[in-house]
C-alpha cells in the first residue's frame, strides 16, 4: 500500500513554450531553422485536449511567447486574444509569463491583463503555492529591457546603456564578435532588476522558512549550461547567486531557446529549457506535464518534448 502512495506524485502540471504563432507562411529562424507559424496553434490545442484528457492537473504553465514577432501589428492583438481563448479551454488555471515575441507584438500595459498576469506597475513577476509543500516563482525575465516598456522609462534607458556598452554591433540583436557568454548581450534577451532580485531573495527566505521546495519558472535561461550562449538572462549570474543561498529551489524552467536543453549546475539546481512549440513540423508535438513528488520531479514530455527526471 505504501508503495504505491509513494508514486502518487502530490501534484502535476502542464507545460509547453514558444507557441509563437502568426497567420503568415512559415519561415526560418536567423540560424535557419524551419518555423510553422500557423501549425503551433493546432500543437496548442492537441496539448490542450491532452491535459484535460489527463483529468489531474493541478495547472498550466506556458513559458512565454505566445505569439510571434513577425505577426503583422494590425493582427497582434487579436492574435494574442486568440491564443489566450484556446489556453483558456484548459480545464483549470494557466499561467503565463511575458517573452520577447509577446513585447514584439503588444506593450506591457495592453499585455498583462490580456495574459491575466499579476503585478502592479508594469511588473510581470509573481508566485504562487499550488500545494503546502511546493511555491511555484514566476520571473520577468525583460523587467529591464529595450522591448515593452515606453521609450523614455528609466528600464529602457538602463537596458539601452547595457547594450551600448556590451554589444558593438549596429544591430543590437546580433551577438556577432562576442565571445562565450557575452553573447548573452542582445536586444532579445533582458536582466532582471534589483527590486525583483530582492523580491526573490524574499520569496526564498519564506519558502525556506516554510520547508517549501521551489520551481522557478522564467522565459529566458538561467544558466549558460541549459542553452544557447546567446539566448541567456543577462545577469543570469546575480539571479543564480539568489537562489544559490537557498537549497529550496529544485529546477528552473525556461523557454526561449527552441532546441531545449538540459543541466544540472555546481549546486544541484536542475535547468530544464523546454523544446518549443513553433518547431514542430505539421503532425508533430512539443509539451508535456510535470508530476511533482516527494522527491523528484518528471516531465512526461509529448513527441519532440523529451521526457526528463529531476
């Protein structure tokens, strides 16, 4: 009897990344990589009906980027409204965070209440505690950022004079010269500001004090190990110094970079970048669910989502 307790996880959850859809024909990335714009949305939906056929999942989380940047500005809205409604025929709450596609598309102001995100001024960041024994971070991986905020707030003005004095290129969104994780220094990435940082060290300290295990969720990676040197937070470091002084944090979630990746760092923090969704040729997938134990986590990956333990 005890045994089969044991493999009972305490709850699961869904996850997919990068759906990125738009109504245009599909294309590839700068490393010319095929997209399917307009099949991410059937991907969606299939793992929409996936997660309510599994009848027990606690929630959703999508890891950002829920339209595509090359969406045309006269569709973004209803775009992301579309995407939003079929989320929403997941039979329980969805979580979402804010991407670089979804700035593209739509100012902060427009997108958080659409993405029914919670924070004041602006912010994108929140947790939330899905059982007693488990808090669930979400980050704002563009809190300073060249995208989303208006042109003269101090957030665009900080992240202008970042990539002024790490990127030389005239494109900011080329990491072309820059060596090993300086890469990192491009306009589609973003950092996380000193008020947030103090706020994770916060939700830490109190997830600690509450013998709570953590997931940290962000759109962009956290640790050069997980993905692309070029598809990092730009100071990944002072994050992962945050939840180093912890030992409640069990993985961080990201999306982002669209081939995935997987990486346990120095400290025992699993990284788990998730393969996304806009990837996936016709009849092909790419989500999946978490179940959560005691533990360890598993993610039961669907098709191009490779199934991992940690």
């Amino acid at each position: 009897m005890m045994g089969s307790a044991a493999r009972q996880p305490l709850f699961s959850f869904g996850v997919i990344a990068d759906v990125q859809y738009a109504d245009i024909p599909d294309g590839r990335s700068f490393l010319g990589t095929p997209r399917y714009y307009r099949n991410s949305i059937l991907v969606l939906q299939r793992a929409v009906q996936t997660w309510n056929h599994h009848g027990n999942l606690k929630f959703v989380i999508n890891m950002g980027d829920i339209v595509d940047g090359y969406c045309p500005k006269d569709q973004s809205l209803a775009a992301t409204k579309k995407l939003v409604t079929e989320f929403e025929r997941f039979e329980g709450p969805v979580y979402h965070m804010i991407g670089n596609h979804c700035l593209y598309n739509l100012p902060r102001e427009e997108l958080l209440p659409l993405l029914k995100i919670p924070g004041c001024d602006g912010n994108a960041y929140y947790d939330f505690s899905p059982t007693p024994e488990y808090r669930v971070v979400v980050l704002d991986g563009y809190d300073i950022s060249a995208v989303g905020w208006p042109q003269d707030h101090p957030k665009t003005i900080a992240a202008l004079k970042i990539l002024e004095e790490k990127n030389p290129n005239e494109d900011k969104n080329s990491p072309e010269g820059l060596v090993d994780v300086e890469r990192r220094f491009v306009k589609f990435n973003g950092g996380v500001g000193e008020k947030q940082l103090q706020w994770l060290d916060t939700v830490l300290q109190e997830a600690t004090k509450s013998n709570q295990k953590v997931i940290v969720c962000g759109h962009v990676p956290m640790s050069p190990g997980v993905a692309s040197k070029a598809a990092l937070l730009w100071n990944f470091d002072e994050v992962m110094s945050v939840i180093h002084k912890y030992d409640c944090v069990k993985v961080c979630l990201s999306g982002h970079d669209h081939k995935g990746g997987y990486f346990v760092d120095s400290h025992g923090v699993h990284h788990r970048c998730l393969e996304a969704a806009l990837e996936c040729p016709p009849g092909t997938y790419s989500f999946g669910h978490i179940d959560v134990f005691e533990n360890k986590l598993s993610l039961v990956g669907t098709d191009r989502m490779q199934s991992t333990d940690f």
